[in-house]
C-alpha cells in the first residue's frame, strides 16, 4: 500500500507540473509543450550540430565570393543544392541585379626616406589609379576629424593617410566609429585636393594582413583611390612621420567596374501549420570579400542558420508560423541582399513578424537584445530563460537590430532581436586573408545554433504579436 500511495504522489506532481508547463505554454501563445521542445532542440543542437561541415563545404568547395562575381554565382548554386540534399522543400533564389567590381592588380612602396615594400589591399569600390601609378608625399592625420579640419586645397598633389587605430571590444562597438574614415575618407580627402588615400586598417590585429571593406564616393567631388594598410605598415609610418621626415609613396591600383551583375538571395520555408504566410527570419550572407574564403564572415553564419533550420526540420514538430532561411547576397557592398528583399515584399511587409542573422563571426552567444511589443516581452525572457545554462544573458530590451541585412526590413517597422557573439577577435579577421576555416571551433557553433534554434521555434510557434500597436 506504501508503494502504491508513493507512485500515486509522484503521478499528481508529475501532472500538477505537467499542467503548469501547459499553462506557461498557452499564457505564451504557444502550443502545447512547445517550451519543452525549445529545451529539446537546445540540448540536441549542443550534443553537436551539422554548422562546421556546412561552413567547410561551403569554403573549401567555393571559396572566396565576392558579390556580383562567378564565384558569388557558384555560391547561390551551392546552397540551392545543399539546402536540397537537406531535404528541404521549395528552395528559390529571389535575384537582383548591383554594379560589378573587381579588385585587379595592387602594388605600393614607400619611396622615401626609407624605401620599403608596403602591406595593403584595395578599398572595394574603389577607382583604379592611372596605368602608372600614382607618386606623392604622404600627409598623416591623427584620425579622420582632422582630416575633416583641414583646409580645403591644402592637400593638392599629395596622398592623405589617417592613421587612427580600432580598438578591441566584445561587442565590436568601436566599429561603427572607425568605419566611417573607410566609407567616407576617400571623398572628404579629396575635398581637399589629394590625389589618393591611404587608411590605417579598419582593424584590431597586429598582422601584416590589411583589412578591405566597401567605401562609397559623394558624387559632387572627384573620385580618388582609396586602399588600406596593414596595422603593422601603419604603425611604420607614424614612426617615420615622428621622426619629422617627409615620406614619399607610389602606389598602383588597377580595380575594375564590371557593369550590371546578378546576384539574388537564396530563400527556404519550413511552413507554419497555423499562420505560415507569416514568416520568422533567420540567416546568413552568402558573398564574402575576395582576400580569405569567408569563413568568419560570414560562412559561419550560413553554417549556424542552416543548422538551426534542418534541427527544426528534422524535429518532426512544425510551428505555427513559418520559419524562413534567407543566405543573403551582396551584403558586403551595402546590404543590398536586405534592401532588395524588402523592396520585393513590401507588400507583406506586416507578416515579416520578427527576425534575426548571424554575421559577426563564429564566437559563442553571450547575450541576447531585444526590441518587441510588450506583449510579446514574456516570450523573449522566456527564450532568455531558456538559453541561459548555455551561456547567453538577457541584455537590452530596447535594442533595435536584428544584423545587418535585416537593418533594411528594422526601419522599415520590423520587430528585431539579436544574438550577440563574442567578437573580441572578430575583427582581427574581418575582411582579411586570415579569414579561413582553421580560425573556427565547431563546439561554439554548435551553442549559436542552439541559440538560434530556440529563438526561431519560439517566435514561430506563437500568437503574440512582436510588432508593437
């Protein structure tokens, strides 16, 4: 009779809590036992994920893709083949059309005082130098204000190089600061009358390896070249300039515009059973500069996304919404994968409920931002409840951003939340030769997938709405 009163007792509990866990779930909006999947997913994806062989396929059997290039081309028919071998269904490629570049040949020294090969890359869209080159004395500012204070002809004939440094941060929070000199230095130099400039890499490495990036001209002022040097070349030539001689550089650039080229952004549902014209956005880009084979940046997020998707897929569970895979295109010359998607579907702007993408590398989530209606607040805690014995805090709950492509469909209304990586390193990498697979360790991809996994099952398999009234 003991025994019997004993199984009975733990029968109630196991009901009573049973019944709290269904009551949790439907005050959620969710299904039942739908946080109890989340839970499933996470601990499956942390036992080890299929992240690292995607990221491995896709940058030893591509390569580097640069956007609008044959190799970018080869990339969009590498995902729609894997996302088939995976077995997903209905897989498409939305395409669009950008201006083509090329980065071509590159070479430059320092002529004087002290003659010395130089450590540089191209800035992506850049104009070329004539066939010879270009030879001038440098002028060094201190960082891009000063540059911005100089007077207007004051640089007539020379090559300008600002030679602030970046600096290491978790978040990668000293970026935007430093990156305006990349995209805007060119044209403010040339307000100037400088015939060129040069820029300490956008960069925290110590590497004789320059970081390249997009750069954009104001179409008032004449184009002039535009190319970065390595920290370490950099660090040389403060030196030099400390000592108070002049120095002389010849640099050459032969880059090319290639006119019209098509790229696109490859798209896959899991259809929702409920409300599945409404999507819940997860992804990757699947261009990458042309210097390493984008492992970091991003075949890391492609790996990580596709990953969470086929767990999901391959749970036997479907939400209520539709969860929607996007492997970007073009979003390293200017997010233009994010802005042709929501020129495509503004009219159903409002079923794009909630989204977010991986593009800062291949570090663990250590923190998960939000910025969502009131109403859906509880689910985000609970998601932030759910992913913290992996590591990852509850951070802001009014931070807009959800990763660069989807900066497009955030100002445009789109509810955001974003899975913050660890990025001490992220930028001792970024847009170099260096970034290459032996730089990731699978087991950290493995916690982003199932970070992403949670997020993306929870914000499908729900009737909140994210979008505030």
């Amino acid at each position: 009779m003991k025994k019997l009163i004993t199984v009975s007792v733990k029968t109630i509990l196991l009901l009573a809590l049973s019944s709290t866990a269904l009551a949790q779930d439907s005050e959620l909006g969710l299904s039942d036992g739908s946080v109890e999947h989340a839970k499933a997913l996470r601990d499956t994806a942390m036992q080890g994920s299929m992240a690292y062989s995607i990221v491995e396929s896709l940058t030893t059997e591509v390569g580097p893709r640069l956007a609008g290039t044959e190799a970018e081309a080869r990339a969009r028919d590498w995902a729609v083949a894997k996302l088939d071998e995976l077995g997903f269904e209905n897989v498409r490629i939305e395409p669009f059309t950008i201006q083509g570049w090329e980065r071509g040949s590159e070479s430059a020294e320092l002529l004087a005082p002290y003659p010395q090969p130089l450590s540089f890359t191209t800035l992506g869209g850049s104009v070329a130098t004539p066939e010879a080159g270009i030879e001038a004395d440098i002028v060094l500012f201190p960082s891009l204000a000063d540059l911005e204070a100089a007077a207007p002809g004051s640089l007539t004939g020379k090559i300008a190089f600002v030679s602030h440094a970046m600096q290491k941060t978790q978040d990668g929070s000293s970026y935007g600061f430093h990156g305006r000199l990349r995209r805007s230095g060119a044209s403010i130099a040339a307000s100037k009358g400088a015939v060129a400039i040069l820029i300490r890499s956008i960069g925290t490495d110590s590497h004789r390896m320059p970081h390249t990036g997009s750069m954009r001209y104001d179409p008032e002022i004449e184009k002039i070249p535009a190319a970065a040097l390595s920290n370490p070349d950099a660090d040389q030539l403060e030196r030099i300039h400390a000592r108070g001689e002049t120095m002389r550089v010849r640099f050459n650039v032969q880059p090319t515009f290639t006119g019209e080229s098509e790229t696109g952004n490859v798209i896959v549902d899991i259809r929702g059973t409920e409300s599945p014209d409404e999507v819940v956005i997860i992804g990757g880009h699947l261009d990458s500069w042309d210097l390493g084979t984008g492992a970091i940046d991003d075949g890391a997020g492609i790996g990580i996304a596709t990953a969470a998707a086929k767990l999901i897929l391959d749970s036997g569970k479907r939400p209520k919404r539709s969860i929607r895979l996007i492997l970007w295109g073009a979003e390293e010359v200017g997010l233009l994968g994010g802005f042709a998607y929501l020129e495509r579907h503004k009219k159903d702007l409002e079923k794009q409920i909630i989204g977010t993408e991986s593009d800062f590398g291949a570090g663990k989530v250590w923190q998960l931002n939000s910025q969502v209606s009131e109403e859906a607040q509880p689910l985000v805690d609970k998601m932030a409840e759910l992913l913290a014995p992996i590591g990852v805090a509850p951070g802001s709950s009014n931070s807009p951003g959800a990763g660069p492509d989807l900066t497009p469909l955030v100002r445009a209304g789109m509810p955001s939340l974003r899975l913050n990586q660890d990025g001490n390193d992220y930028f001792d990498l970024h847009h170099t030769a260096d970034d290459t697979l032996d730089k990731i360790n699978p087991h950290d991809l493995d916690q982003n997938v199932a970070a992403f996994a949670v997020f993306a099952w929870l914000a499908a398999d729900t009737d909140l709405r994210f979008k505030a009234p």
